[in-house]
C-alpha cells in the first residue's frame, strides 16, 4: 500500500462534458498542499488553458478535505535552510494560486468538499465562485501555530470578507462551517455534501452556455475594474466591450440582438442568446 500511495499523481485531472475536475489527491495528508501539489498545479493550469475539452475548471480535494493548508513538513520546514528552492517554491505555488487563478482565461469554480484551512482560502477566494459543503470546515489556523496568514492569504481574505469576520477569524482562528462561509461571503453558498458535485455541475452547466470569449472578458474586467477609479473604469472598461467585439468569433453581440429586436427569439434578461 506504501508503494500504491508514492504513485498515486498529488493531483487529479478528470475532464467530463467540458468540465476539468481538479482533485488535490493527498487525501491521507488531507491534501496539504506540499510541492509536487504546487508543481503539479502549474503543469496542469497551463495544459488546461490550452485544452479545448476543458471549458471549466473546477477544483477540489480528494477525501475528506479540501486542503489543510500549506504542508508543514514538506513546504515549510524542510526549505526553511534552503533559500534557494523556498524562493523557487514559493513562487511557483503564487503563481497557481493567484496569480494565474484570479485572471484564468476559463471560468473556475472552487468546490469545498471538507477541511479547508490557512493557505488553502487563496485559491479558494482566487476561483471565481465557490460552493461549499455545509459540512466543510474552515479555519484561518495560522493564529493557531504561531504565524500570521501570510502568503497572500490575508490580502485574499480582505477582498471578499468584511472587515469584522476577517479580522475575527484570523485573531481567533476559530473554525466555521460551510453555511458561515456562505454567509459572510466567501463562498457562494453552501449545500448539503451529498449535492455538493450536482450543484456544482448544475453552475458549471449555467456557465457552459454563455459565450466563452466574453465570459473571459467580463471576469476578468471586473477583477481590474474593482480596482481603479470610477473614471479608468468607464474608459477601460468600454474600451474592453470594444475588445470583445473585434475579437469574439461568434459576433455574439450582433446575433443576440437580431435574435432579441428582429427575431424575437429569446429575452436577454431572462437567459443567453441560442449560440
Ligand atoms: N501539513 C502537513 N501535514 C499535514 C497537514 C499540514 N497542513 N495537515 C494534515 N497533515 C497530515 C498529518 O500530519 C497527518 O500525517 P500522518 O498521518 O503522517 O501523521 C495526516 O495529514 C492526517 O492528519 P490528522 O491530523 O491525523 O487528520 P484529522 O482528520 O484528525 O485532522 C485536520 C484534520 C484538522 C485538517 C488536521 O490535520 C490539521 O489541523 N491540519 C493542519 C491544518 C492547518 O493548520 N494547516 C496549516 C494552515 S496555515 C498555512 O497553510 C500557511
């Protein structure tokens, strides 16, 4: 069984109607997140960018956890005398989960399946939705073992949690479930586990029928958008809408509004335009 495990891949990639299941796959470490997770992340983002079969990525973790966090053992101590591969490291593990993740050129859902703490809330808050397990439990540990969220994980925290339960939850690292994190925002909203992968199809499937190169456009948009001023925002933000027009394949704009005006053929306030 030893054996079995080293060969088991730290990340699975199962791609099934269009949506790429990403499974963090260390479930006997509660799929902590060590380097051949980080490693592998980066590989595996990049491939499915490119992957025609993969319209969503949705990201998950193998168990009962979604992930414990950064790997102690693996990702911390044993590069705590090793500058140079902590650098490298580090780096790497930036680069999937938020660098890349908050501007991937294909929707991305996070799906929290179970235990889901410190380092892990980075891609969890880096996805462009999530859904929880009601089950699931979080925690902000790092109070807990004598560090702060560090990473990016504070700066990602403050970007969708107010201010009150961010700071509560760092200073106490009390854990909470997954109706929490939907209440105080970090998720989308919470379902019983055993819906948990339906509900999660369900929103992928919603996603699958928009027109792919303006969904890409508009999270990303919004993402910049949150932050500059009022005045760079209108300027960029329809200097953007210009972008899609020239570079859709599909002229979705122009076919929608024949479809709405002409046609008669679909209502735009009440779902997208037949593709
Ligand atoms: N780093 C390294 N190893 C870990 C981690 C981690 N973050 N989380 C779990 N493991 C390992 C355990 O050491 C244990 O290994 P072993 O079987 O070789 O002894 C194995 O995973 C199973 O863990 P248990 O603690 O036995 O599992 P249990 O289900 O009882 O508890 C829980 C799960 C609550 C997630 C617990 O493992 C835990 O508290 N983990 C640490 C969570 C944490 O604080 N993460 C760091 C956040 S801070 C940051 O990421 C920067």
């Amino acid at each position: 069984p030893a054996e079995q495990a080293a060969e088991q891949p730290p990340v699975l990639v199962q791609i099934e109607d269009g949506i790429a299941w990403v499974t963090l796959n260390r479930p006997a470490k509660r799929n902590a997140i060590n380097p051949g997770i980080v490693y592998n992340m980066v590989r595996i983002m990049e491939e499915l960018e490119a992957n025609d079969d993969c319209k969503i990525m949705v990201l998950t973790g193998a168990g009962d956890a979604f992930s414990a966090g950064m790997d102690l053992r693996e990702y911390f101590r044993a590069t705590d005398d090793d500058p140079k591969e902590r650098t490298r490291l580090f780096r790497a593990n930036g680069q999937w989960q938020w660098r890349w993740l908050r501007y991937y050129s294909k929707p991305t859902i996070a799906m929290v399946n179970g235990w889901c703490f410190g380092g892990a809330f980075t891609p969890l808050v880096c996805c462009d939705l999530a859904i929880a397990a009601e089950e699931a439990t979080f925690g902000l540990s790092e109070i807990n073992w004598g560090i702060i969220p560090a990473g990016v994980v504070s700066r990602a925290l403050a970007s969708l949690v107010r201010e009150r339960e961010a700071m509560y939850y760092v200073m106490t690292g009390e854990t909470f479930n997954g109706r929490r994190a939907a209440e105080i925002g970090l998720v989308n909203e919470a379902v019983p586990r055993e819906r948990l992968r339906e509900r999660t199809r369900e929103l992928a499937k919603v996603l699958m029928e928009k027109n792919p190169t303006v969904l890409r456009q508009a999270k990303i948009a919004h993402r910049m958008a949150a932050e500059m001023s009022w005045d760079q925002a209108a300027d960029y933000l329809m200097a953007k809408v210009d972008q899609g027009t020239f570079h859709d394949p599909e002229r979705g704009r122009d076919t929608a509004m024949k479809q709405f005006l002409d046609d008669k053929a679909f209502k735009p306030g009440l779902g997208a335009y037949q593709r």
